[in-house]
C-alpha cells in the first residue's frame, strides 16, 4: 500500500473484498446437493464480485453418517454399566454375546483426547495405570499409559474379565500358557492392537484363556489404552517369564494404607449420608452469605455410607501419582465432589473464582490448608495462613475465591478423604504452577442423575465434553424457556468441547461435486438440525472463504483455525469503512444481533471450522427472511 495512510489503506482492503455489495438481494441462489451449500460468486472483473450471504433458510437436515458414537468418559461408562452383569461372578466365563455387545460399544466409541489425555500420565521407568471410571462390584476402568517399548509382566487377573480399548498408538498381546505345577510359562499365540484400525482396536482377556503380557513395541511412540476390569480385582499374579513361583502383586496405590476396615467400623447412626446431602442441595436456591451457615451445617452432619464409601473412595480411587477427585453431584446451583489423597499428596495452588463460595469436610484423615498472600504473581508462594483441617472438621471458605490456596494431606503415612460443595457449580480447577496455568477436570462419577439444566451448565466452571446431538438436546431445553437466551447459549458453547474426529467426519464430502468460478466464494455450510427455535450448522471456510451476514441473531463457536471479522452499521458500500475489526481464535465465541451486519473471511491457508446456532425467530423477523420462510 505504500505510503498510503491507515484509514485509506483500510477503506481501499475493504472496497475491494464489498465490490458490488449493493446488489446482494439479487445474488445467485445457493447451490448444492443435500447436505452442503456452496455459493459461487464471478470474479472480480466485470461483473463486480457479489459476497456471498448467509440465505434466510438452510437446506434440509443433513443425515450424518452412521459409525462411531462420541461419549465422553462417563458417558461411556454409563453404557457399559447397561452392558455388563450388575454382580458379576469371579472366575465364571462371561456369556459369548454380552462379551461381544462390550466389545462393539468399545470399538465404535469415540472419546475425546482433550478429556482423556488430562488422566494420562507418562514415567520413564514403568507404564503407568489411572482411574477414570468406576461401578462398585460391577467395574473398573483404568486409563494406561505406556512409553516407548515398555511391557507389562506376564500376569492373571484374578478371575476378572479385562477388555482393552487402544486410544492412541499399538501395543501387542503375548498370550501364554501355564506348564503343570505352575511354575512355568509357554508363549502360545501374539497379536497386536492398533488405535488406528476399528477392528484391531478391541482386545479381550480372561483366566480361562491363559496369562498375558501387554508391550508398546514401538521405539517412538508412546502408545495409551482403556482397561475395563470387571469385577474390579485389587491383587493379580506375576509370573517371571523364565520360569519360577509366582508371586502376588497389587493392583492399587501400595501407598494406601487399609483404612477401609476403619471406616466401615465407625458408627454414624444420627448422620445423613452423602446420597441426602445432595439431596438437600438440590432443593435449595443458589447460595450466598446468608445461608452459608445452613450449608455449612448440612455439610458437617453428612457422612458418607458403606456403600458411598465403596462407590467414591475405594482403593482403586487413590492413584500414586495425583489427588483423584469426583463429581458425586452436579445441579444448577451445586457441586459436590470427592477427593481422595494418598499419603503426602497435595494439588497445586488454585482459586476457585469471584463470587464461588466452598464448604469442606474432611471424611478421613487431616489436611493442611494454605492460603497465599493477594497480589502475588501465580509463580510466587507467600502463604499468608495455614490451618490444618482434622478428621471430621468442616469448613466454609470464602477468601479462597479471590486468593490462591493449596491442599494438601498433613500426613506422610494415611491416607485422606474430603467432601467439598462449590457454588455456584465447579467441574474443573485451574491451577498455577510453576510451569504455567494447567486447567484440569474433575472427573464425573457415572450413574448421577439427570438435575442440571442447560442453564446450569451455563453457570458451571468447567467444559463440558459434547457430541452434536447432546449440545442440540441442550439447545432444545433452552429454547424452549423462551426467556432471553443470549448469554446462556454463549456459556454453553464456551464450555463445550467437541471431537474433531466427529466434526471432520460430518464435512467429509462437503462441497464435492461444486464448481468455484471466481476469486471469492462462501464457506460450506453442513446442516445439522432444524427445529422451530433454531438452526445448528457446521461450516468449513477455505482459504478466501468469505460470508456477509445480517439480519439474523447467531451463535458463532471457532472449532479449529482462525477466522476474520468486520462489523458495519449498515449494509457495506465498498468505499465505507468497518466499525469494528477482530479475529476469531479457536475456541472464542461470538454472538450477533440481528441488526448487524458483518462480514467474516478466511485469510489462512488453514481451514476454519466453525459452529453455528442460528436463532430461527429472528430470521422470520428479518425482511430478507420472511417470504423464503413462508414459502418453505
């Protein structure tokens, strides 16, 4: 542009992407088959361009195609909680269909590496084993991690019945048989499972078709598998491969103490169990200082039963590596969750947010509470208070939503239990450490019942691991509260992550067949629901791409890449200049009333991905609107 000043510089950019913009009420219609929309604009010599605009009405739904199913972790151990014996036996042979129904739901099931990978966890000496999921004596799901050509030992399982999901990588499957007398082992048979092939994804052992030992084989990459154990076991046998006695090992954290025969002799006969806190919880408005003291109350006269204590924090719920913590209750105003603590182990300093309030109680064993000084840089650790929290104290800390604070078990030797409530509801902390701020997810106990709402969601701090249909049944919910919906619908979509294998798997084809004959086209637009509230469509934006959009209230969620946009206060001629310029990053949102008007573009050659929610009152409002809706 030369010496030219910014304003002119930015007037001339912008005229020539609007050239002919005033004849947009007479561009050509869209084009395309069923599922996708391509708009073709000529070039920009004589005629002048004409940008693309978003029409008034979508073509109709797009069929997805069938395949994988995208749960999130609880998602999927709910549906192996259907899928499994509710009490299944030791040592008895599993029936040849049910094995073959949990294995197609393993094999089709696709689950999100951003959730996944926060529960991964590498060393260099050993692969490493996470809890992730958990039905009391019906299963366990573990999530191991295993570095460049580490192996397992060639091991039992007790009578239990194990199914293997690969996540990410290939590992091999050595079966072996055991001699007379026990004392050696034969290798019988080898196979391998690979993430990247449906069918070789799956595996499947028990005692009754001998021992086994899982390896990466690979010498660069690390490779990632989902253990379901049922009934969950806590001990196994390992058998050194040259021959030998076998001898017992341990499934769970050797650190933890046997403290479960202490609790289950502890007597709280006037006590409500955790099951009735939540309870109580669920029927109470959202909290603030007021009522903090009545919470706090509830709180400490809560207890946990043997059956709750079997559920949330077993054995199998304290890792060697990190605090394990649970969601056990999530409404629209609460959330409860459990946090089980191996000797010594603390999280890292955090805050739970302005305006959150959160009450504790220590279940079992004594922790330490520090509260660090305002004002610090998040790698400095003045602590300004430490309090130690002793076996059966309860608590209510307001501070610690402006001010960082630690926890951490006081005790080198036992182990710990705390039950803390967040209001409004937290799903997921973030944490500064010395390496940076590290967003972690508290993992969400299966089987809780359905008592948040889409709005509750909205005020939760967390993200929340959807597939398309979920989010659309989300949307139904708060549509259909007619009341205004701007800020509630943008939470939802701030807080959802998708799977890109589903989003990719949705555009596959999308535009095949089209023609582009100019400079500048739209992006390709795949439908994914219409219903009388709104649409939800997918687009995909290459490089050039450009959309002028107006007269339509939207929701705009950047999937993947950037995407460029400028706002107008009326319909553009290509001489005027935008109100307002900006990107689009991954992840933002954007929200658009009906009487803007902006244009966005692609200037990457990076695809943009973005995702839609299109406000169909709005669009029968818009003049431009009206009569293509009435004669749809």
């Amino acid at each position: 542009f030369g010496s030219r000043s910014k304003p002119d510089r930015l007037k001339r950019a912008t005229g020539a992407m609007l050239c002919g913009v005033r004849n947009l009420a007479s561009s050509r219609p869209w084009a395309g088959h069923l599922s996708c929309i391509s708009s073709v604009a000529a070039t920009t010599m004589s005629p002048p361009v004409r940008m693309p605009s978003l029409p008034s009405r979508l073509p109709e739904v797009t069929r997805l195609p069938e395949g994988p199913e995208f749960l999130d972790l609880r998602g999927l151990c709910e549906r192996l909680q259907r899928e499994l014996p509710e009490r299944p036996q030791v040592g008895m042979p599993m029936d040849e269909g049910m094995r073959a129904r949990v294995e197609q739901v393993l094999r089709r099931t696709r689950l999100n590496p951003k959730e996944w990978s926060q529960h991964a966890v590498f060393r260099k000496g050993r692969y490493t084993r996470s809890i992730v999921g958990h039905s009391p004596g019906q299963f366990v799901a573990m999530l191991l991690c295993w570095e460049r050509g580490q192996e397992s030992p060639i091991h039992n399982h007790t009578g239990a019945h194990c199914f293997m999901r690969v996540l990410s990588g290939k590992l091999r499957d050595e079966r072996f048989s055991q001699a007379s007398g026990g004392v050696s082992v034969k290798a019988t048979q080898e196979g391998f499972l690979d993430a990247d092939v449906e069918e070789e994804s799956v595996g499947f052992m028990h005692d009754e078709l001998g021992l086994h030992r899982i390896s990466n084989p690979s010498l660069q990459e690390p490779a990632v598998s989902l253990h379901i154990y049922s009934p969950p076991f806590s001990q196994c046998q390992v058998f050194p491969p040259t021959g030998g006695v076998p001898r017992t090992v341990a499934m769970v954290n050797p650190g933890v103490p046997e403290w479960e025969p202490l609790l289950s002799g502890m007597a709280f006969s006037k006590r409500s169990s955790l099951r009735e806190l939540c309870q109580s919880l669920s029927q109470r408005p959202s909290s603030n200082m007021e009522d903090s003291e009545e919470v706090l109350q509830l709180v400490h006269a809560m207890e946990p039963s043997l059956e709750e204590r079997s559920a949330y924090c077993s054995s199998a719920h304290f890792s060697e590596f990190r605090c394990v913590q649970h969601v056990v209750h999530h409404d629209d105003n609460f959330s409860v969750v459990v946090s089980c603590w191996s000797p010594g182990q603390g999280v890292p300093p955090h805050s739970t947010g302005r305006g959150r309030m959160m009450w504790m109680k220590v279940v079992y064993g004594t922790l330490r509470h520090q509260l660090f000084a305002a004002g610090q840089f998040p790698w400095e650790e003045e602590v300004e208070k430490e309090t130690v929290l002793e076996q059966g104290s309860s608590s209510c800390f307001h501070e610690c939503a402006i001010k960082r604070q630690r926890f951490e078990n006081a005790s080198g030797a036992e182990a710990a239990v705390s039950i803390a409530v967040y209001s409004p509801p937290l799903t997921q902390f973030t944490f500064f450490t010395k390496s940076g701020i590290e967003r972690r997810d508290v993992l969400s106990s299966s089987g809780l019942p359905p008592v948040v709402t889409s709005w509750g969601l909205a005020r939760t701090t967390g993200r929340h691991y959807l597939s398309f249909p979920r989010l659309a049944a989300l949307l139904d919910e708060e549509f259909a509260r007619g009341s205004s919906r701007e800020n509630s619908v943008a939470a939802l979509l701030r807080m959802a992550v998708f799977n890109p294998v589903e989003w990719r798997a949705a555009l596959a084809g999308a535009g095949e067949g089209q023609a582009s004959t100019g400079l500048t086209t739209g992006p390709r637009h795949v439908l994914l629901k219409r219903c009388g509230h709104y649409e939800l469509c997918l687009s995909v934006w290459g490089l050039g791409a450009s959309l002028l959009q107006k007269g339509r209230r939207s929701w705009t969620l950047v999937l993947e890449g950037d995407l460029e946009e400028q706002a107008f206060s009326h319909a553009p001629e290509p001489e005027d200049l935008p109100v307002r310029v900006g990107t689009l990053k991954e992840e933002s949102v954007s929200f658009l009333d009906s009487s803007e008007v902006v244009l966005r573009s692609c200037a990457s050659d990076v695809p943009c991905v973005t995702l839609h929610v299109y406000d169909q009152a709005a669009a029968v409002l818009a003049p431009a609107g009206r009569k293509e809706a009435s004669q749809g």
